[in-house]
C-alpha cells in the first residue's frame, strides 16, 4: 500500500522536477517472469526510483547496508522494499554471512516470480561513466539458478539510465531498459566452470550497458571541458549524446582529477540573456517567497550532503516530502478562512506556483 501511494505521487511529481522524462522498452520486461534488473548507478536513490516508476509491479532493492540505522529508519525502508547488502567499506558485522542471508532472501522473491533490482558497479558515482562490474549479480543469479536446477527461468533486464546533468533539476533523463538476458543460455558453461560462466555472462552485461551509456573515459574533465556543453546542445536524445561521445578518441581508464561538480554543475547550462533571467525570476518570485520554508530546509539539509550521488536525491525528495508539508498547511488554512470556491481557485494558484519554483529554481540561482 505504501509502495504504491508513493510510485503514484513519483508518478505526477518527477515530471515536474525534471524538464524532459522518457522511458524506452517497458515490453523488454517480462510480466510473469522472475526479473533481475541490473541498472548503471549515478545518482543514489533517484535511480531506483526510475527504474520502478513505470512498472506495475513491486521491486525489491539491494541497496548499501549503511544506511540502514535506527528501528524506525529500518521500518520505513523495508516498507519501500529496500534490502541491505553488505560491503567491506560499510563494517556492519559478518559481512560473508549477512549477504548469504541477503541473497537467499531475494532468491525466494525470485522463485515468487518477483523482481529484484541491483547496482552491479557497486558504486554510485555522479559521472557520465559506466565502472567495471562487480561479482553480486552474477552470483545472484547464478545461485537462483542452481537452486532451481537452471528451471527458474530468470531474466537478467538490464536499464541504462542517462542523465544531462546529474546535479540540478529542469533536465533530461533516459531510462531504457534493455533486451533481457536468459540465465538459462549460460547452464553449460555452468556446469563446466562456474567462474568462467560468471566471467562471461559479466563481460555481456557490460558491454550491453555501455552501448546504451553516456561513457567518458580518459581524462574526464578535460573531455567535459571541452565537448559537453556542445554536445547536449546539438544532441536530441541520449543515443545522439552517445554516438557524440564514441565519435571523439578516448583514453582507456578512468581519470577524474580536476574535476568539481560543485564548479561544474551549472557550467553547461545553455547561455540565457540577462532579460530571460529577469523573467525567470519575476514570474517566480511569489513561488520562491511561498515554498521559501522549502528552499531553507532544503539548502540546510545539502549542506549535509558529503557525497555527490545524493545530491540530486535530496533535492528531489525534500522539495517532494517539505512541499507536500507546506500544501497541507496552506490548505487547511485556506478550507478554514475561505468558501469553497475560494479554496479551489486558491489551491490552483499555490500548485501553479509551486510548479513555477521547480521550474525555475536552477535557472536563477
């Protein structure tokens, strides 16, 4: 019940929060079957969020065990389906044994036909990057599978998501879910050596994932330096950003020295005049004084935020959760001093204000 009223609210709210939102192979998804989603990892919650947006089925995540502190805490986030995976870096107990716990328990809801949804870079890092691979999905998989004797039918949905700007709001993102992959194909190779199954099922993985990604390699800042800004602004969609970004000779590795998003975020925005500015801001200014309770906590609660994946998540959700807060009070006190029709014409007007401040927000400040 929780899970849902909260898809719906994303449902009306995200294409507010972001200026263009599109989705591609929603059929690649099988209804009845189970699923493991592998999805790229840029930008912590909202990522999942996407990913479960349009499905009209629940999805349990793995997600990193550190932040699973406090009764209540643990509470709400097994209510949105969240389950922990242990990493070396978190230090939360017998790390071996938890996720043989973990795992177990996700191969269960597999067996259920359910759907799982795991970060195989087991990272989340806000570049346009696509990091090597790690073990836990092969070895989910691969475990379910055997489990069932390869009988369980398990399809491996990879999804790309791509994002224009990782950092602000009022952008474009794609969210592609890729052709999935039948675990059932890989039995042989299994039988023969589990480790070269793994091998190989992770190498396909892989490069169905960067196909479909945004992947700078090299010297990132110089690359972002030099091309991004030209490139969303003469690209239409995300594979034209892609086929851009494959056009121009990389560097293999990986070198992000130099590089701060903090500087950056608002680099690439496209060139407004100082009379575009203005209007922005007049037309905005009532939104702004309204939902400033909004702006402040949101401002004092990123001020917080020491990693850069949550940026964008914290934004997001607490102009989501503070202003939902702000529109009950206004609208109790509204019914409480106001007619009917009053109220209604009010409400309008507030929405439209709030919808107003989202849209603008990035594009003064």
């Amino acid at each position: 019940m929780v899970y849902k009223l909260i898809q719906y609210t994303l449902r009306v709210y995200l294409p507010v929060f972001f200026k263009r939102l599109e989705f591609k192979g929603l059929n690649n998804v099988p209804k009845d079957k189970p699923v493991i989603f592998a999805v790229n990892h840029q930008n912590a919650f909202l990522d999942g969020i996407l990913v479960a947006l349009k499905l009209n089925r629940p999805i349990y995540f793995l997600t990193r065990s550190d932040v699973f502190k406090g009764k209540l805490t643990v509470k709400i986030l097994n209510a949105l389906n969240l389950i922990p995976i242990f990493r070396q870096q978190d230090r939360t107990g017998d790390i071996k044994e938890n996720n043989r716990k973990t795992f177990q328990y996700c191969i269960d809801k597999l067996e259920k036909s359910g759907a799982v949804l795991i970060f195989p870079e087991g990272v989340s890092e806000p570049i346009h990057h696509c990091f090597n691979l790690k073990k836990g999905v092969a070895r989910l998989a691969f475990e379910a599978e055997e489990q069932n004797d390869f009988k369980l039918k398990l399809h491996i949905v990879p999804v790309a998501i791509n994002y224009e700007n990782h950092f602000i709001a009022g952008k474009k993102v794609f969210v592609s879910f890729l052709r999935p992959i039948l675990m059932s194909e890989y039995r042989n190779i299994f039988k023969d050596s589990k480790s070269r199954a793994q091998s190989v099922f992770l190498k396909r993985l892989q490069r169905e994932l960067r196909a479909n990604l945004i992947h700078i390699s090299g010297d990132y800042t110089r690359f972002k330096r030099r091309y991004w800004k030209e490139i969303i602004l003469q690209s239409r969609n995300e594979m034209e950003m892609i086929a851009a970004v494959k056009s121009i000779p990389q560097e293999k590795g990986l070198n992000t020295d130099g590089y701060n998003w903090k500087r950056d975020k608002y680099k690439y925005n496209r060139s407004r005049s100082p009379f575009a500015k203005i209007f922005s801001f007049l037309i905005s200014l009532p939104g702004f004084i309204i939902f400033s309770p909004t702006i402040l906590i949101t401002k004092l609660l990123l001020l917080k935020v020491k990693d850069a994946a949550f940026y964008l998540s914290v934004v997001c959700l607490s102009w989501l959760l503070f202003g939902f807060i702000q529109l009950t009070f206004i609208a109790f006190y509204l019914w409480s001093i106001s007619e009917l029709e009053f109220f209604i014409a009010s409400m309008l007007v507030v929405q439209l204000l709030g919808y107003l401040s989202i849209k603008n927000f990035y594009k003064i400040f």
